[in-house]
C-alpha cells in the first residue's frame, strides 16, 4: 500500500538507472502561460464535442472527443506526478474534475501508476503487464484494464485514494444514471465515447511505449518518439522513456528533455513507439549504460 510519503517520492524519483550527465533539473519549473495551458488544455474539446453531440454532428463530436479524453488524460498524468503546475493541495481537486469528464477514477489510476513507476515492467507492476499482451489483445480487451485498474486500487491503494475513489464513482454513477433516465442524446453519447475512450488507455498509454521492452534494469524499459507530426496530436506522451528517467519534468517540457537525451546518451533513445531507429530492441535488452546511477 503506498503512504502519503511513498507516494510523493515515486513522483519525483525513479528507481531506474539513468543517466547523470542530463541536466533536467531546470525543465520542473513552468511559467505562468504554461500553467494555464495545462489547465485548460482539454475544456474546449469538452465543450466542442458536448456541443456537437447536441446538434447531431457526430462526425465532429468523435473526433473531439478523442481530443479531448487525450489532452485530459495528459492533465491527470501530470496530475500524479505533481507536474501540472499546481500546488500539491489543489491536485485532489483538478483530478476529482478530470475524474467527472474522463468518467474513471484518477485516483484509482494514480495509484497502479505509481507503483508502474516503482518497478517498471517488473513483478509487481500490475499496469506495467498490460504490455506483455499481443497487440490485438491489447487493444480489443482494453476495458479489462480499465476494469482491473480500479479494483487493483481498492485492494492496493490507501485510505485516502479509496475514499477518493469511491467519491468518483458516485459521481460517475450519477452520469451514467442521468444519461438513462433523461432524454439527453447528447449525455448518452458523451458516456459512450468515454467508454470506448477508456479501453483504449491500456494500448495507447501502456502496451504502445512498453511492448517487447525488458523490465527496468535489464535495459530500456521504455519507448519515445520523434516524429513531430505524432508528438504534435498525442500531446507529448510518447516520450515515454523520458517521462520515466525523470518524471518530474512536465509534459509540457518534455521535448527538450528528449533533445538532451539524444545529445548525450542516444542509447536510452533508440527505441521507438512507431518503429526503431539505428537498431533493433534486441541489441539493446542487457544496455547498462555506463554512464549511470541509482535515480
């Protein structure tokens, strides 16, 4: 079960050998404009798509809705790691609202995640096993993860993300609730997008960045990506193998992260979510950079 204390050294630490020559330290910090970014990253795709629901436009409203799902899935991910820009007090209350829009729990989710982040693709991470799956069961059994994810969160995750928990699934019952009993076509979709939204988190989010990845300390335990065009519409969440050396950098500033690491250690950089370049996974499963320490 993770402390309040354990909770917050995940967030700001990983357990991974990684390289020390990369200065990061200077990426944690946002500017005021950025912070605001991250806020309101997703409200207009919400708005947009709830919007076009309500006039029958579905062939706008789903592709705002996956915008949507994704810029907030990027805000709750920040949210764990206390990256968002906000101080650590308002972080249970932005992920609360993620939790109302998203229709899962992010406290359920905060937690497998942290623990992900403890021992990658190791014994204990439960998230993290998702990548071991072939593709096609990745992405057609996704609701499974999403349904595992919570009850992984009541057995495992303290009292207060149990208490969070459960206040987020009332407030999701209540959607769905509403959706059933009003005639809101508009309500009834937004439920069914997030839905189809949710079971896909297990493939984007887990199985893309991690299949065919050894467990931490075995080699690189992770993916990234470079294509402009594709960081672009994912919101930077493919840099994924950055995110985990050092999760305190926010989303926000990953980008240059990913240049240093390619400047100064391109071994932890190679392996791509859309295809490697240079080499194959299997060349780099035993990498121990030699240019590492405890993080």
């Amino acid at each position: 079960m993770l402390t309040t204390t354990s909770t917050r050294r995940i967030q700001n630490a990983n357990p991974a050998r990684r390289p020390t020559t990369v200065q990061w330290q200077d990426l944690v910090a946002l500017r005021p404009g950025e912070v605001l970014l991250n806020l309101g990253l997703s409200a207009p795709w919400l708005a947009l798509s709830l919007w076009a629901a309500q006039q029958d436009l579905y062939w706008l409203a789903m592709p705002c809705s996956a915008a949507f799902f994704l810029t907030a899935l990027r805000q709750a991910h920040d949210s764990y790691h206390a990256s968002i820009g906000v101080p650590r007090k308002w972080l249970d209350a932005v992920m609360l609202l993620l939790s109302l829009g998203m229709l899962c729990s992010t406290h359920a989710i905060r937690h497998t995640h942290l623990v992900h982040h403890s021992d990658p693709l190791g014994q204990g991470d439960a998230e993290g096993r998702w990548a071991h799956q072939s593709a096609w069961r990745a992405l057609l059994l996704g609701i499974l993860f999403s349904i595992r994810t919570h009850a992984q969160a009541f057995e495992g995750g303290s009292a207060s993300t149990r208490r969070w928990l459960w206040a987020e699934l009332a407030l999701i019952a209540g959607v769905w609730l509403a959706s059933a009993l009003t005639e809101q076509a508009w309500l009834r979709y937004h439920v069914a997008a997030m839905i189809a939204c949710n079971a896909l988190v297990g493939f984007f989010a887990v199985w893309s960045v991690h299949h065919d990845c050894p467990p931490a300390g075995a080699g690189v335990f992770a993916r990234t990506e470079r294509r402009a065009w594709c960081n672009w519409l994912t919101v930077n969440l493919l840099y994924h193998v950055e995110h985990h050396l050092f999760p305190a950098v926010p989303a926000n500033h990953l980008p240059a992260l990913g240049r240093r690491l390619d400047a100064v250690a391109p071994e932890w950089t190679g392996e791509r979510v859309l295809g490697n370049v240079g080499r194959k996974l299997s060349d780099v499963k035993a990498l121990k950079p030699a240019n590492a320490k405890a993080g």
